[in-house]
C-alpha cells in the first residue's frame, strides 16, 4: 500500500525543485546511471523523468548521481529525499531507509525531516509479514511510527502514523494468540496463559481482546485455579457482553460450577 500521504509531500517537493529551473531540459539527456559528468539540472531532471514513468530503480539511482555528483547544490538536498523515495515505490525498502536516514544525519533540522522520518516509519510498516512469521520488522515499525507521532503531534505524518500504530498492535496482540493457541493445543496451558496474559495487559484495546480473556478462562479452568478463571469471564462479561467469546466463556464457567462452587 503505497501512502498517499507521502506521494502528495514528495509531487509538492518535486514540483518546487523542477519549477525553480528555468535551465531544465525535457529530460533528452541521457539517462544512463553508469557515471557520466552532468550539470546539475539535466541530471535530476532525468531522474524525475525516469521516476514519471515508473522506472523506480533508475530514478533512485540517477537521484543519487545528483547527491554524488554535485554534493554541494542546493538540489543535493531535494534528491536524497527524492532517492528514498523513489526506492520506497520500488519496493526497496532497506535502500529507502538508509537513503532517509542519511538525509537526517545530514539534514537534522531540516523542515522535511517529519517526511525522512515518516518514510523509515513507511518502510518497515510495509514489510510487515503475517503472524506466523518473525515479528522483529513489525516490532520497528511500531517504534518507528511511535516517534514520528512523538516527534511530530501535529502534522498528518502523525495522524496518520497514529492509525498504522493501531494496525501493527493489532498484528502483534495476533502474534501472542497464534502462540498462545498453539500451547493450548497441546495442552502447555500455563505457557498459553501467559501469551493470553500479555494480549490482555499490553494489546487491551486491540479486537483480540475478547478471544484472549476466553482463553485465559480456558487455561486458568485448566490449571485448576477456577478463581482466576471465574474473574477472567468477569471481566469479559463486564467489556464485552454480547460477544461470541463471553458466551463461551458462560458456558464453560456454568460446566464447572463445582469447582467454582467449591473455590
């Protein structure tokens, strides 16, 4: 998913750069990234081109020939943002980080830094993989995204990054529950009711809440400490009352009512 955001920030900054050269050619010159001497504006308006027309991979490259090639123009600037970029709609989202964070090493204080950050927050969201996998991308991209909502509160980078926080949570709370069921599967009910545990504490607003409190009911009723159980299935009936996972909670706190009798 390519953000909208970030290609609306990007066509503004591309726009600036282009309008700025009344000297640009209409992109003629030669577009090889072998390393050829170019002033400055052939060069990066061959990049553009080449970015107009979907040849990511060229463009980044020919962006970073400006940066190498004339290190000290003002247009060095507008294309190591533009190589990132550029990297990020090829899909090459290492390269677009390192292209981005050299850019703020460079440019701390610059007023599209918000941007340089929110491309790396981008750049580790896209490449979130699905829970049964490693969750280490996903868990850089919370942090990331965390930082651009810190750093930048007021910006849309924020709001936006805000909501993609909700999502990767969402992801990682599923991670918990993919482990967690699969130790109840066999039966290693304290290791699950710690995962359920951690999706109840840590990922409490996520939509795998409810499944988790039925599950630690599950486990709990397993373990044999019916209280805990009972409380688990309080606190699922209080939240969530109509819910699936309350129901089954219900019945399997009504099956023992022995033991909780007893308890």
């Amino acid at each position: 998913m390519k953000n909208m955001i970030i290609k609306a920030a990007l066509l503004g900054l591309s726009v600036t750069a282009l309008s700025a050269c009344a000297s640009l050619g209409g992109g003629g010159g030669s577009t090889d990234t072998s390393y050829v001497a170019r002033d400055v504006n052939t060069l990066y308006n061959a990049a553009k081109d080449r970015l107009d027309r979907g040849q990511y991979k060229i463009a980044a490259a020919l962006f970073d020939e400006v940066e190498r090639q004339h290190p000290y123009s003002p247009w060095a600037r507008r294309a190591q943002q533009m190589s990132a970029f550029s990297y990020y709609v090829a899909g090459d989202y290492n390269k677009a980080i390192e292209s981005a964070r050299r850019f703020l090493s460079i440019h701390p204080g610059n007023k599209d830094a918000p941007y340089a950050y929110y491309l790396i927050a981008l750049s580790y969201y896209e490449q979130i993989s699905d829970v049964t996998r490693d969750q280490k991308i996903t868990e850089q991209a919370l942090a990331t995204l965390g930082e651009v909502a810190r750093r930048y509160p007021n910006t849309s980078y924020a709001a936006d990054a805000l909501l993609k926080m909700d999502l990767v949570n969402d992801h990682l709370a599923g991670k918990e529950m993919e482990i967690g069921r699969f130790y109840q599967r066999r039966g290693k009910w304290l290791a699950a009711s710690i995962r359920f545990r951690t999706v109840i504490d840590t990922y409490e607003t996520t939509t795998h809440a409810p499944e988790a409190l039925m599950r630690l009911t599950e486990s709990y009723l397993a373990l044999g400490v019916p209280t805990e159980a009972k409380k688990s299935a309080a606190v699922l009936g209080a939240n969530y009352p109509g819910s699936k996972w309350y129901e089954r909670a219900y019945d399997l706190i009504n099956k023992h009512g022995d033991k909780l009798s007893a308890s």
